[in-house]
C-alpha cells in the first residue's frame, strides 16, 4: 500500500481552521494542564459493576432504572426550538430495553442506542487467525445519474466504503424478504440467513448475503456519495435512512427511504434556513425510538432533527433544536447521538457535550470536551448509574494537544477520570487533518466489563496510533498497543463461550489486529495492503468490513 493513496484519502476528513475559546466545565477545578490521568471528585461513582451475561443486544439489561439527570439552568447554551413555544411535547417517547424488535440485529451505528454493541454471537474456542470468505466488490468511478436524468462523477471518492461506514446486519421474515424483493432462493427458503446493508462512496446501498458474499437484491441508488454509516428503522418495517457527508449530487442531505417501493419518502436538505451554518452533510447514524416512532438525527450545520416516523408513508419533521454558546468556534454535529429514556447526549465540532431532554427539545446541561467531537459518545451503566464516554480531537489545538477519553457521569455531566495521550495534527497539501480520537471507544462486557478502550490516532508526532485499555472503575490504564498506522475505524470487542474478551481492530494502511482483549497480547495480524476507514461489524466468528476503492470484505475468525 502505498502512502500517498491513504494520504490523499485523508482528505475527505479535513477540517476547517478555527479559532476555539472554552468555557469552563461544571465540575470545578480543571486546569489547562491536563495529565494522562486525572479523577475527578465531583460526582464520579466507582461502584463496582457485576459480571453480565452477553445476550444478543450486549449492553441494554431487561429492567432499566429510573433516569432523571441534574437540570443545570446556568449552562452557557443559548437555544430555541423550532417551531418555538408552540411545540407540543407528547408522552411516552423512551430509549430503553432492547433498540430493535429482534435484538441479533445490527440496525444503527455501534449496534444500538447506547452506542457500545457492536457485535452479536459468540466464537467457539480461542481465535488464532482470519479467513477470507468473500470480496464484494461495489461500483467504482462510474458516473451516476441524477433525478433530472443529468450525470454527474463521482471518480474523486470511488468505491467501498469510508468513515464512519459501518454495515448493519438484519435478519428478516420470510414476508418481508418477499416484500423487500429478495430473489435469491436460497437466502429467501434458509429462515436465519442475515443480509448485509452497506452504504458506499459509489453513491449506493449495497444488499448482500452473509453466508456468501452475493447481492440478494438491487442496489438503491441516492444523489451522491455515502461516507457515513446508514441506519435500519428497528421496527423491521422496511425503512432505511442514509445521511451524506459528501456534496457531489444534485441533493445534499438526509433521505428517508422505503425499501418496500424503493422510493425517497422523504429528503431533508441540510442547507436549512433555521441553520446558523451553511453546511449539509449528515455524517451521523440516527436514532429511532420504537414506542414513539420518533427518529433523533444530529446535522453537520448544527442543528439537531426530530422526525416523526409514526406512519412511514408520511414522515414529516417535527421540530428542530438549534443552539449555541458565547465564543463557540464551530457549529456541527457529526458523531452519532446516543440515548437513555427520554434523553439525548450529543458531542460537537466546538467540543460540546449536552443532555437534551428528545421530550421538550432542549437543553438540560452542557459540559466543554476542550475539542472537536467526531467520535461518538457512548453509555454504559454501572449497576443503577449511568456514565458516557467521550473523546476528542486533536483539531483547534493543533499542532499538538492532548487527545483524552473521559468518563462522565451522566446524570451532572461531572467528570469522573480523563486518560490521555498527545496527538498531532498532519499537513496535507496546506490542509490540517485531526489527531486524537476519531475512532468510537469501546466498553467491554462478561469478563471485559471492567474495561474501557480508546483508540489515539498521530501520538507522540508519529503516524501511528495507540490501542489503550483502562479500568472503568479507578481511570488506571491496564495496557497500550501501539499499531503500525493511525485508525480511524472503531474498534469490536466479540466474546467466546466462556465469556473472555477478544478485539478485532484496524488501521488505515490495511492491517488486521486480533487481540486478547483482557491482557492486550497480539494474537494475529495480517495486512490486506488496502486503505480501511469504515467501522466493522461481527456476528459469531464472521467479520464485516468496508474498504476504500470498491470492496467490502467477510473473514472468518479461525479458533483453536
């Protein structure tokens, strides 16, 4: 592989040169030296968390607590919702219990509302190796068309997949394959065959059998690109929502699509006059809430959509949350948004966090992240409470700053530890691309639920990145990996029989890790000499991911 191919892939993610101003976090006495590890004693919880049994939705546990956070009325957000006071709230909007009706599913961004599920199964033995099982090759350079017939290029993305391009995985009934138009005969008569749905940068939706690696139906074409990772509606009623990051076609925006027709039933355009910036892309994976229909979806110009998909036929958008604060340098939201009952988390371009109260469409606390947010929040809980994740960039701080991962207690916002490590900042044709954390952290679970891990990208002025393990509990790193190239791509955790936590992960020159996610010893790497950006997903011992140009691979974990 060579590196002036992954460079010039970097592009895609340059950010804009800002100039960033903090505010000060509610939990006081946070300096601006900050320390690999830092504890907080302004609200932090260090209960110990009970071993849990992975079922097919790891992390959402049967009976869920009551979840009231601190309201804080001093919060520097300045926000209106629209429309204003005459938005009627309605009841029995709620994040909880299992994300989709069948919980093997893969249907949003980190496999569910919490963001920390990214895989289904479980492996038999010890992973030793990988396998190649199929190459499914997308589209690459070709034209498209537009909705007026015109054509239009999108040579300078191509194919496959890029960030964050996650797959999801859907197990269907017999009924709606028949409805979704599935032909195949041997994937419409086997009752457990999985479809893999992928956005890709050739502007498609790719269908594809698990098993084989084959099309089990048509692409379905949109305006342009697809760099982010798409969402299926998790009532399993034939719904897909694909956002843009990239304005290549005629539209620029979210599309609201039914399978069923294959038709757009709704497009949002993010050129939004009720937006402070002028910017469309909608990189971020939504959220749909079962018991409401309401579907949460954070934009790149800063506004944050509710969407009423009770009746699919006839979506409409419901309201729209619009904020800022004094001195923010940036206004954005690409990381997806996570939830707890009837309340958001959202992380920004200026390094926001805030609570919304998805209820009342608004604000309820917001703390400062010191940087640019692209990797998304994640929720854990530990026994009756409930803590988010969160990293940052290296990007406003540039050229070099500490990129940390932090624990936050999610009722105040109040910082419990922050782990870090000095990243940089790389030029690129006069461009300044981020360091730090772009990849989503992880939360382990059976054996591994004593660990959080967070990926650092360009440490210590190299190009490289660094895989680091702590104890959610005490903020004390456990062990660090360094890979061969930074990674961009989240990173899974999958589980064996007896509950032991492996990792698979990637860098962005093409290698593939194994790891023994409880100790951190290597247990397999081999290098695909391909450029890997995308998100993967794992369903027992077979391996989803995309890559850059036009394939989408499926390996096998080779157990002992």
């Amino acid at each position: 592989m060579k590196i002036d191919l992954f460079e010039r892939n970097m592009l895609m993610h340059s950010p804009m040169k800002t100039i960033f101003s903090p505010i000060s976090f509610i939990c006081a006495g946070i300096s601006g030296v900050v320390l690999s590890l830092t504890l907080f004693g302004c609200g932090g919880s260090k209960a110990n968390t009970p071993a849990s049994t992975q079922k097919a939705d790891t992390s959402v546990l049967e009976k869920t607590p009551v979840f009231e956070p601190v309201v804080d009325t001093n919060h520097a957000v300045r926000w209106k919702t629209i429309p204003d006071s005459s938005f009627s709230s309605e009841a029995g909007l709620s994040f909880s219990g299992p994300y989709s009706v069948n919980s093997e599913n893969i249907t949003a961004f980190r496999g569910n509302h919490h963001r920390n599920s990214p895989s289904r199964g479980k492996i038999n033995g010890k992973p030793m190796g990988l396998k190649l099982e199929w190459t499914f090759t997308t589209r690459n350079k070709s034209a498209l068309s537009g909705n007026d017939g015109s054509k239009y290029s999108v040579i300078d993305w191509g194919g496959g997949s890029g960030w964050t391009g996650q797959p999801a995985l859907i197990q269907w009934s017999r009924t709606m394959k028949d409805s979704l138009g599935i032909t195949r005969r041997d994937f419409l008569q086997d009752d457990q065959a999985k479809e893999v749905i992928i956005g890709s940068l050739s502007g498609e939706v790719y269908f594809i059998d698990l098993a084989s690696g084959k099309a089990t139906r048509d692409p379905i074409q949109i305006d342009g690109p697809i760099k982010g990772s798409i969402a299926i509606d998790p009532r399993l009623n034939g719904m897909l929502y694909v956002g843009q990051g990239i304005s290549k076609g005629k539209r620029f925006g979210a599309y609201l699509i039914d399978m069923i027709t294959r038709k757009v039933v709704l497009h949002i355009p993010g050129k939004d006059p009720d937006a402070d910036r002028n910017w469309g892309a909608f990189d971020s994976n939504p959220l749909l809430d079962r018991s409401s229909g309401k579907l949460f979806w954070p934009a790149e110009n800063g506004l944050l959509y509710r969407i009423n998909v009770q009746d699919k036929n006839k979506p409409f958008v419901e309201s729209k949350l619009n904020y800022s604060r004094i001195g923010m340098g940036r206004l954005g939201l690409e990381a997806s948004m996570a939830a707890i009952g009837q309340y958001g988390f959202i992380g920004d371009n200026s390094g926001n966090i805030l609570c919304i109260d998805l209820q009342q469409m608004k604000p309820v606390w917001q703390i400062d992240n010191q940087d640019d947010i692209d990797a998304s929040l994640i929720i854990d809980r530990e026994e009756d409470r409930y803590y988010l994740y969160a990293g940052n960039e290296v990007d406003h701080r540039q050229p070099y700053a500490k990129s940390t991962l932090r624990k936050i207690d999610a009722r105040t916002g109040s910082i419990v530890w922050e782990v870090g490590r000095v990243c940089a900042g790389h030029t690129l044709n006069g461009r300044e691309n981020s360091g730090g954390m772009l990849a989503t952290p992880l939360i382990g679970k059976q054996k591994g639920n004593h660990i959080a891990l967070a990926l650092f990208s360009r440490p210590n002025k190299t190009q490289k990145a660094d895989l680091v393990a702590i104890d959610k509990r005490s903020g004390k790193e456990l062990y660090s990996f360094r890979l061969d190239a930074y990674s961009w791509a989240s990173p899974v955790d999958f589980y064996d029989e007896d509950g032991n936590m492996y990792l698979f992960f990637t860098d962005v020159i093409g290698n593939l890790y194994l790891m023994n996610g409880l100790t951190g010893e290597l247990l397999h790497k081999t290098a695909t000499g391909l450029t890997i950006e995308s998100s993967p997903i794992i369903y027992n011992d077979r391996i989803v991911v995309g890559t850059r140009g036009s394939s989408i691979l499926s390996y096998k974990i080779v157990t002992n």
